[in-house]
C-alpha cells in the first residue's frame, strides 16, 4: 500500500530497483484510500464555487472520524467570501468540532498556520472532487505540478484529476498522499457505533451516559443525548442508511473470516488471506434490478416510517 514502509534486498542502486523481502507493522491502514500509516487527514473542501453543501461535508467527516485518525479541515476560495461570512462559516463548524482553516491563493495566514499542522506528519489529502485538492498541494510542494481542472459549469461539481493515490514530500518534513476525489463516501459502521464519529454526541456523553449500551439516540428511554444540535438530522439520515446495510449483512448470515485453508510444504495447515473475486466479477443486470428494487422498497418503508413520527420524526 501507498505509506507502506519496507525491508528491500537485492538492491540496483543504478536501475532504482530492488526486491521487496518484508512489509513492517502498520500504524494505521485504510482501504478507501487504500494508504497505510497516515497521521491524519486533511479534508479539503471549497466554500465557494462549487458552493459548500453542509449535508456533504457532515457525510466526509463522518467517513474522516471512521479512521480514528485526527481530522484537519480546510476550506479552499476563501477569497470568494466577506470577512462575515467567513466568520459564519467558522462559528458554525466549530460547533461541529471542527476548526477550519481558511485558505485563498492570495492570503497567507492560516496557509502558515496549516503547514505547521502537516510538519512531520503522514497526512492523506481528501474531499470532493474539483474542491482545489491539487491546486493546494502545487502550494504547499512548491516543485510539484499537479494538473487542475475547472468546476463543470452545468453540474455545479468538480472533475476528477487525481486518478491514483501518490506521496509527495513537504519541503519542512512530512508527507501528502493526495487521493482521487469522489462526491459521496460510503459507511460501514454499525448502528450502535455511528454516534461515536459525532463530536456533539461525544460531548453530550461526556458528564452523562445512556441507559442502554446499544442506544441510537433517538429518543429511547433516558437517552443522554439531546435533539436541538444542528447536525441531529444528519445523523438520523446516516444512522438510517447504515441500518439498512446491517440488515442486508444480518439477511445474509454469513461470517467470512477472509482467510483459507492451505497445505504447507511441511504438511501442516496454514492459513491465508482470500482473493475476492467478486470485487472482478461483473454484476447481472438482474441483480442490479433486484437490489435496486429492494433498497427502493426499503427506503419508502424508512420515509414512511419517519414521517408517521409526527413533528419529532
């Protein structure tokens, strides 16, 4: 993996080539971005042009917070915004628990205060696409000269430019692994853990805990967790979604540890890590209808069901 750090034998110092003989311990590990060993994340995102959708960056820094990594929030075009608004914006995201960091091709304030932030660390590089991900790092690697692309002016969205993931050096310490920008990220936590990547509902369970360990906060019985936080219908909207992918996963009832039997050259069994083929198997047009069906089925079931709650659903 990208950040990977490695023993190499055999080397050709005039070829730069060698043979890898073993990858050490990891720190961390990721598969969406597949990198290993990061610090931290720094989520970028415009705040205008494309104009900055509050609902997308609640899903990136829900996504962010999944990696138990620490969590440094940019905004890019800073100069296309008032002094006002910029303070809006940072009052607002604050109460989120998130900082930002305002930054603009033409200030250099907090452009300074962010480098001391990457100094020395390991730090992936994400958001949307067409946010000015690779405009930043052509700043902060003064050498390196990524290729940008404008906002589509139809769709009101960026491109895609960055296609893999790639290391690049800071000249004061550290690394960026910049990553291909996407608009939607997807969740794989339980129910029972989605609250955990909230810091309200970190705060909120700080001096005071619920009665039940598997609480959803919404509304059970001494639920220590309130309702007037701005990001409460976010969360409800995710907590929803991942709730029908546990059922999807709990209908299946098949625990697959990704590992098989293999017979060694001693005669004993061992074990090793599964292919997943299906990840290379192109899907039937049925199976795509069928789940499509199913989890349009589900959904009107979920909107009802929400919207039979009244003034509190």
């Amino acid at each position: 993996m990208v950040g990977d750090r490695v023993r190499v034998e055999e080397a050709d110092w005039a070829g730069n080539r060698g043979a890898i003989a073993a990858v050490l311990p990891r720190c961390s590990e990721l598969d969406r971005p597949p990198v290993a060993n990061a610090d931290q994340i720094l989520l970028v995102f415009a705040i205008e042009e494309p104009t900055l959708d509050p609902h997308q960056l609640s899903r990136f820094l829900v996504k962010a917070e999944s990696t138990g990594l620490r969590i440094l929030l940019a905004l890019s075009k800073g100069d296309l915004v008032n002094e006002a608004q910029q303070l809006a914006w940072r009052r607002r995201l604050e109460d989120w628990g998130y900082p930002p960091y305002f930054l603009s091709l033409y200030q250099a304030d907090e452009f300074e205060a962010l480098l001391r932030s990457l100094s020395g660390q390991i730090t992936i590089v994400a958001g949307p696409s067409g946010v000015g991900k690779s405009s930043l790092i052509n700043r902060l690697v003064p050498d390196l000269t990524l290729r940008v692309a404008t906002v589509s002016g139809k769709l009101g969205r960026g491109r895609h430019t960055t296609r893999h993931v790639e290391l690049f050096e800071l000249p004061q310490g550290g690394l960026l692994a910049d990553t291909p920008g996407f608009n939607q990220p997807a969740f794989d936590c339980s129910p029972e853990t989605l609250g955990q990547y909230f810091p309200e509902i970190r705060r909120q369970l700080v001096h005071q805990r619920c009665q039940f360990g598997n609480c959803l906060h919404q509304g059970e019985p001494n639920c220590a967790v309130q309702k007037d936080w701005e990001r409460y219908g976010d969360y409800r909207v995710v907590l929803a979604e991942v709730g029908l992918q546990q059922q999807v996963r709990d209908r299946q009832g098949v625990v697959d540890t990704g590992l098989k039997e293999k017979n060694g050259s001693d005669g004993q069994v061992e074990l090793e890590p599964k292919l997943a083929p299906k990840r290379f198997r192109r899907e039937s047009r049925r199976s795509r209808r069928q789940e499509f069906a199913n989890l349009t089925g589900s959904l009107q079931d979920l909107d009802l069901a929400l919207g039979s709650g009244g003034e509190d659903a």
